[in-house]
C-alpha cells in the first residue's frame, strides 16, 4: 500500500551579506567576481562558481557556452571539474553561486540538474558536508546546510550495477 514519505530541507534565508561569516563573504564575493569572467555570448546570462577550499584557498569558476549547444559549461561545474584536475588533495568546505545578467544586477539562481547531481557526489566523494549559499529573491541569501539538499533523491554509485550498497 502507497504511504507518503515526507522530505525536510532547511534553509537559513539571510537578509543581506551582513548575515554571512566572514569565510561565507569570501566565498560569496569571490562567485560574484567570478561572473565576470563568463562566456555567455548566446543566454548572455553570467554565472559565478566559488569554493572554499581546506586551506583557505578559493577556486572558481564560471560558465562557459559555446555556440555548438549543448558543449558549453556551467560555472558549478567548471569549479569542480577544474579543482578534481588541479588539486585533488583538497577538500571543498563551502561553496557559493551568484548570477545576473550580462547587464543587469545579481538575481536569484539556482543550479541546473546536472550539478545538482554532478555537486552532490563531490560532497559525496569526500565524505564531508558542503555548506552552499545561494542568491534567493530580494537580494537574500540562502544558506544550505549540504549540497545533497538540493536533489535528495540523486544517483549515486550505489546504483550501479555490480557496486557495494
């Protein structure tokens, strides 16, 4: 027989920047800059990518499109893929997207699918929880507590074929 099963995510919803940490200001600034360096000459919608990294250390990234569609990149995945090649020893303990129009102020955003689930197993792989933090409406920020709050449901090496469960 059907039974309802109920998800609880939450979500600190900050004013303003003057809520954040300052590793949190860091991070948030630092995806905010990294918008600059899109390349969206076709949604002409620029995202930024930050994390924070064990050492200190901030990583970016930012989407880059391209105009054989669908090749391009998103910016939460140019940052994760790019620190996999670059530093794989470190470990990410936070993360910040910021977006806004090629001309136009910062905006609400929200990471596509595929990082969803592309974020998620990088929290997973290194067995730690990723605080993110996000632009909601009215210039508030969200605070997730993990990654894996953004897609509860997500794919995971335990479902493959032949994998340990």
């Amino acid at each position: 027989m059907a039974h309802p099963l109920q998800l609880t995510i939450t979500v600190d919803v900050l004013a303003s920047e003057a809520e954040l940490t300052p590793s949190e200001a860091i991070i948030w600034h630092a995806a905010r800059a990294a918008t600059d360096h899109a390349y969206a000459p076709y949604s002409h919608f620029n995202v930024g990518a930050a994390l924070l990294l064990d050492d200190g250390s901030v990583f970016r990234g930012s989407n880059q499109e391209n105009a054989a569609y669908p090749s391009g990149l998103c910016a939460e995945r140019t940052a994760l893929f790019g620190l996999a090649v670059s530093q794989p020893e470190r470990r990410i303990i936070g993360m910040a997207v910021a977006a806004r129009p090629a001309q136009g102020d910062f905006m609400l955003a929200m990471p596509c699918g595929a990082c969803r689930q592309v974020m998620t197993e990088y929290e997973n792989r290194q067995g730690q929880l990723i605080p993110l933090l996000l632009p909601g409406p009215e210039g508030t920020i969200y605070r997730f507590r993990t990654l894996a709050d953004l897609l509860p449901f997500q794919f995971s090496a335990e479902n493959l074929p032949g994998q340990p469960t």
